[in-house]
C-alpha cells in the first residue's frame, strides 16, 4: 500500500508542476488558475462514483485533495 500512496504522491506532484507550466504561459495565470481549479471541482462533483452505498466520503477527499493541490500554485514570480 506504501508504494502505491507513493505513486499516488508522486502523479499528483507532476500534475501539479505541468499545470503551473501551463499557467506560466497564460497571459492570466491566476485566471487560468482559478477556472480550472472550478473545472475540475466541477467534475468531481458531477462523477459517478461506483462500486459503494455512499460516495459523499470519497467525493469528500477527492475535493479536499484538488484544493490541496492548487494550493500549492502560486502567482509567478516577477523576476
């Protein structure tokens, strides 16, 4: 179970990183930031969640981890 917690770790360090790539380039980054941070809060909310009585517990962690993540994105850095 460590290692796929690592792995888990791990993917969302790069999708994390690629996303702050993607924001650099964007005229708006904390624009960008924002709307895709609501997209993707938006596709959690509205997945369907098999295979167990009730979802509210995992769509509850699956939440709090995108807001983890895109807390850690910052506005770049003006130098």
């Amino acid at each position: 179970m460590d290692e796929l917690n690592g792995r888990m770790i791990a993917c969302q360090i790069l999708v994390t990183g690629l996303i702050a790539r993607v924001a650099n380039d964007k005229p708006d980054p904390i624009s960008f930031l924002t709307d895709f941070r609501d997209e993707i809060r938006a596709i959690v909310s509205g997945v369907n969640i098999a295979g167990i009585s009730d979802a509210r517990h995992v769509r509850s962690a699956a939440m709090q981890t995108v807001d983890e993540l895109f807390s850690l994105l910052k506005a770049p850095s003006v130098d």
